[in-house]
C-alpha cells in the first residue's frame, strides 16, 4: 500500500530531469532528492530502497536487480520517448506502473533533424571547419538546396510523420517506411519495404523504437545499398546502427555525410569521457544525444511526466501508462479508493465484490481495464476498507499489488 497519513511520498529523480518537475511534485506534498547524472545498476539498486516514485532519462538502466531492491517503487516515470532502458515485463511483475512522454520532444528533435539535413546538404561543416583554419573558400562544389532532395524516412511514427510535413513544406520528396500499416501524409510515398526505400532517396533518417528486434538492424548491408553520395541520420536509438560500417562507408566516399544524435555505449554524466568510432570524420555531425534537449520540450516533458506520477499516486489514474492497463479515472470527490493490480484470469472482479460485499463495504463506482495479462480495477467505497478487507485482497492468488487511495 502507498504511505498515508503524515508519510511522505518518496522521490528520487536522476539525470537533471527539469526543474519544474521538482516543483510540480513537492507541491504535490512528496518529498524529492535529485541527482543530476545517471546511476549505474549497482549504485541505483543501493538507493531506490524506500523510493515511491522514480524518475530516469534515457541513460539509466532499471533493471530486474535493481527492481528487486526497489521495496517501495509504485511508479517510474521516463522524462524522455523510449522505455527501453527499463525491464517493462519485470516492472508490471511487480505492479510498478511506468509512464513517458511520447510527443512532448517531438517538435525539437524534428527541428535537429532538418538542421543536420540542410548543413550536410550545405556542406556547412566543412566550410566552418575551414573558416576556423583560417581557410577562404566560396566553392559551391559539392552544396546543394535541400528542395527537389529525396527524404527517406524508416519509422514513420510521431516523429517521422511530423518530419515528413516539415521536409514536404521545403520542397523535398518523401518516402517512408514502417512495419505497421500507417497513413501517409501529405504527398508522401509508402515503400514496401527498407530496401525500396534505400534505393529511392539521396537522404535515410531513422526514427524507430528501441524494441529488441531492432537491433543492428542498419549496418553494412544497408549502407551499401544506399545511393552514392547520400546523407545517413540516426536520432533514435544508438543500438540500431553499426558505426564501423558507417565509418567505413563515409570514408570511402560512398556516403556524403552522417549525423549521429545516439550512440550503443554514452557517458552517464557531464563531463564524461565520450569515445566512437565516428569521431574526427569532418563530414560527420556528432550530438551528445541532444535530439529532444531543448529548453521547451525539457519543461513539457518534466511537466507531463511529474504530472502522470502524481495522478497515479494520488487517484490510481494509469492514462497512458506504457505497461498497465489504461484508466482515465475522474478525481476522486469523497470517496475512498482501492486500486488492484491482479493477473487477467476470469472472475476476479467478481471475487473482489464478493469480499466488499461479505464484509459490508459499499461500492459507490468500479472502473475495470485490462492489458494482456494484467488486469487493473478501481473500486470507489465510501469509507476507507477495515484492515481485515485489505488483508484478504492482498491474499488472493491473483493479486499483484493492493494499494488503498484516502
């Protein structure tokens, strides 16, 4: 069950999540101890001990060793897109709800994208680093508009369809391509497939999710497939993309240049040593993951993932939790609530009224949701459940987590 009464909900947010998130929840009366860097797995798995509410970027790893020393978590919250740096099957084990924010940085990785699109079509990299050497040189051998250019987006989701509307409105063609059946926009061209799609356009860009499947899914292969003199883009996830191949193919002269936002192995704080493989390439933009960090999505993301904490907390709402069961819940008026997680088998919303009902308990509202193999039931009573009550819920077999809301 949650802390009540005087008991302070516990906070722990790591790798510099935005102060207004900081603010949000201490408002809220939760008590909230940041860390500006990622923890490793030993070090978070020594503090997340008697934390309620946990909230990680992109760095740190939630794993089932440090889920297991995590006696209190009820909640974690990713102030960023993925999820894949957390056990999701291990979480929802365990009852812990897991919350991100899957459009608040859209717009600003978008913007880095075109940017990187237009200073490798522009060839600004090399003039600047030329200028810096003291080197005069108004060549336009090599620079290129990007209008009348071919996009080629693979993962045409909220950041790849947006992408898509912004390059269309500069005079590129786009094509994209996406394992699920998704909509084109705009005057966008649908390719059946990654190699169709390699073979159509000078620019590749790639915006999918970070599911094991992905992995390595771009390496030597496709970067030989891809038309002479194209741009390469990755600002999604830094397993997905062999950085040898790529090296070896922009040093060649194959392809004209990359941009890179996302590596397989990133320091865990500021001022960390970086290493790769792309490094001194002048044709190679290299961003340290920086693809949602501007100030506005920074505040949106803190805001709306501090807030989806604290309406878990406060009112069992799980509206767009990525592992339980969905529930946009009304605010509780009044009433008291009992928020039961619980394996999906039949009948165990009847079992649960039974034992309200056996021991006298008014049921003034029920709200039940389901997801794969995890149920999720609220239950408004008019008066906080005897402990005996509790007690026999938290005991059926069923039962992953019991938490009573007053």
């Amino acid at each position: 069950m949650a802390p009540t009464g005087d008991d302070k909900i516990n906070v722990l947010l790591l790798e510099n999540i935005h102060p207004d998130a900081t603010e949000l929840l201490s408002t809220a009366g939760f008590h909230v101890e940041t860390h500006d860097g990622a923890l490793g797995e030993d070090e978070l798995a020594a503090r997340v001990g008697g934390v309620h509410l946990l909230g990680i970027r992109s760095t740190t790893q939630l794993t089932e060793k440090v889920l297991d020393q995590a006696d209190s978590l009820l909640a974690v919250g990713a102030f960023c897109i993925g999820t894949n740096q957390i056990d999701l099957p291990a979480a929802t084990r365990r009852g812990v709800a897991v919350f991100n924010a899957p459009f608040s940085n859209t717009r600003s990785v978008v913007e880095l994208a075109i940017a990187e699109i237009i200073a490798l079509t522009r060839r600004l990299t090399d003039k600047s680093r030329d200028m810096h050497a003291g080197i005069w040189d108004k060549s336009a051998v090599g620079s290129h508009e990007v209008r009348g250019r071919r996009l080629g987006i693979v993962g045409y989701g909220n950041i790849g369809s947006q992408l898509s509307v912004l390059a269309e409105t500069l005079g590129m063609s786009v094509y994209f391509y996406d394992i699920n059946d998704k909509l084109a926009l705009g005057n966008a061209v649908r390719c059946s497939s990654i190699e169709e799609l390699l073979e159509s356009v000078d620019i590749v860009t790639l915006h999918v999710d970070g599911r094991p499947g992905n992995s390595g899914m771009f390496g030597e292969a496709e970067f030989a497939r891809m038309r002479p003199g194209s741009i390469f883009l990755n600002l999604s996830r830094g397993f997905l993309v062999d950085h040898e191949a790529l090296r070896r193919h922009i040093e060649s002269g194959h392809l004209a240049g990359a941009a890179v936002d996302v590596f397989p192995r990133e320091p865990k704080r500021r001022g960390e040593s970086f290493e790769s493989e792309l490094r001194g390439l002048s044709n190679v933009i290299l961003t340290p993951h920086v693809g949602g960090s501007t100030e506005e999505a920074q505040q949106d993301i803190g805001r709306f993932v501090a807030s989806k904490l604290r309406h878990y907390t406060d009112d069992g709402n799980t509206s767009l939790s990525v592992n339980l069961p969905e529930l946009a819940l009304p605010e509780r008026v009044g009433a008291h609530r009992l928020a039961h997680v619980h394996v999906n088998t039949p009948g165990v919303l009847a079992t649960i009224n039974g034992v309200l009902a056996e021991h006298g308990v008014n049921i003034e509202g029920q709200f039940l949701g389901t997801r794969g193999e995890v149920g999720y039931v609220i239950t408004d009573i008019g008066a906080p459940a005897a402990d005996k009550v509790a007690q026999v819920l938290r005991e059926m077999p069923e039962t992953i987590r019991l938490r009573q809301l007053s």
